[in-house]
C-alpha cells in the first residue's frame, strides 16, 4: 500500500442498534437549527467515529403518538406489525458517553416531518434512531481541505472543525452568512464563500466556475461535497472527470433531493 492511499478515508462497521431516546432538553441556534439533546439507557454502546456518520431517526405517529421500533433478528430488520415509521438521516452532532446525552441539530424548514417535529417537541417526547451502521473514518491532517454544503450539511461541518487543531481549510456554503457565522461561531482558520441560503441547485454552474479559480494540489487532499442531490452529482463529476482528483478523496453525499 502506499503513503497516499495509507491516509485514504476508510470505512468501518458499527452494531446496528435501534434505540428508543427521550428529549432532555432543546435550544434554538441562529434561529435555523433547533438542537435537541437526547438521553436514555439505550444509548449504552452508542458509537459514532465519523464526522459526517449518518443515524436514521425514526418518529412517532403523528396521528396516534405511537412509536414503532424496528428489531434486528438473525432474519433481518423486523417491523412492528409491519409499520415502517417516518424516518430522516441526520449527523449526531456530538455524543457524551459518561453522561449517556447524545446531541443533534435539526434544520428548521417549511413542511419538513423532521422539521415539524423538532418545532414542536418537549422534554419527555420521545423517538428512536438506528446506527450509525457504517462510518467514514477521515483522516484530520490533509493539508489541502476544501467542503461545499448548505445548512443540512452545517452540522456535519461544524463537528469536523472541533476536531481540527491546525485549520487551513476552504469552506463553499449556500447558506446566509448571518446564519452560518451565527452556528458556525468559530471560522478560525477557514476561508469561508457564503452562497446563499436555497440557490444550491440553480447556482451550482456558478460555483463550479469558482472552483475553477483553485489551483488543486495532486496529493494530500480531501474534498467534501453536500446537499441537493443533483447538485452534489454535478460537483463531483467535476472534480473527478475535469479536475482528475482522486475518487477516494473525494466524498460527495447527497443530503436531500429537489421534488
């Protein structure tokens, strides 16, 4: 193996666990995310080693209350009395293990099932997630690092920038800068484009022509592209087709999709 592909991003497995959690507490951040931290005995072995891990967050029936929680058995996943809850990815934002308070930030959107219920939610209320089942172990230290998102993909960015010591890092967010700078809070280190809140997708032709600007180094780099779907596609077809960057440095997730 070589020193380059030695430091490339890997993948690691997690026990898949459903995990039935209450809601301890709940803060408005910049006026955009609400942040709910969870607790219960569940959480006990709760794992989540990637910046950008992805848990499914199962919510109650918005009709009866009720909640339905998969089961893992030996056959596969099991649903109770065949019903599949509302679910949503989302980023753990951070996880306390001594005090079993597992952290995450909703985005606060129009007529989103995730949305509605963080809007409404108390403490007491409860959910369920599963996961994370797989994560991306992304080394910190690359010297060039460059990360396009919009607000779904904040979170996942400001829990990669607590870990960063030495930050040299390009940041492209289609977010108002009030909002991002107000979540964000500390930019220390971060070249930061502010794009605009909702223009990801019909202004992605745009950015590309920025990034064009960028003179990309051939080694010891990682690229992280988030959002709208399409939107993500064109972005990593550009950097791996036109620009020539190496795929396995180059994480491109689609975190919704334009209806």
């Amino acid at each position: 193996m070589t020193e380059k592909k030695a430091r490339a991003p890997y993948r690691v497995k997690n026990e898949l666990r459903f995990r039935p959690l209450e809601v301890i507490a709940k803060t408005c951040i910049a006026k955009s995310f609400y942040r709910i931290e969870f607790g219960g005995e569940a959480l006990v072995g709760f794992n989540s080693p990637g910046f950008d891990d992805h848990i499914k967050v199962f919510f109650p029936d918005p009709a009866t209350g009720e909640l339905y929680l998969p089961q893992v058995t030996e056959e596969g996943i099991v649903w109770k009395d065949g019903i599949r809850p509302l679910s949503r990815d989302y980023t753990p934002l951070c996880f306390d293990a001594e005090k079993q308070r597992l952290t995450v930030d909703f985005y606060v959107h129009e007529a989103g099932v995730a949305s509605d219920w963080a809007a409404t939610a108390h403490p007491g209320d409860r959910l369920a997630i599963g996961g994370p089942r797989g994560s991306l172990i992304v080394p910190e230290e690359y010297a060039f690092q460059l990360y396009v998102c919009d607000e779904t993909g904040l979170p996942a960015f400001k829990r990669r920038l607590s870990t960063l010591s030495d930050r040299h890092i390009k940041l492209f967010a289609f977010v108002d800068e009030s909002v991002g700078q107000a979540y964000l809070d500390d930019l220390q280190g971060v070249e930061v484009h502010w794009l605009g809140s909702g223009k990801m997708r019909e202004s992605v032709t745009g950015l590309i022509a920025q990034l064009q600007e960028i003179t990309l180094p051939d080694e010891d780099y990682f690229i992280w592209l988030t959002g709208e779907g399409a939107a993500v596609k064109e972005l990593s077809d550009y950097f791996i087709t036109q620009r020539e960057r190496d795929a396995d440095y180059v994480r491109a997730v689609a975190y919704w999709h334009h209806k």
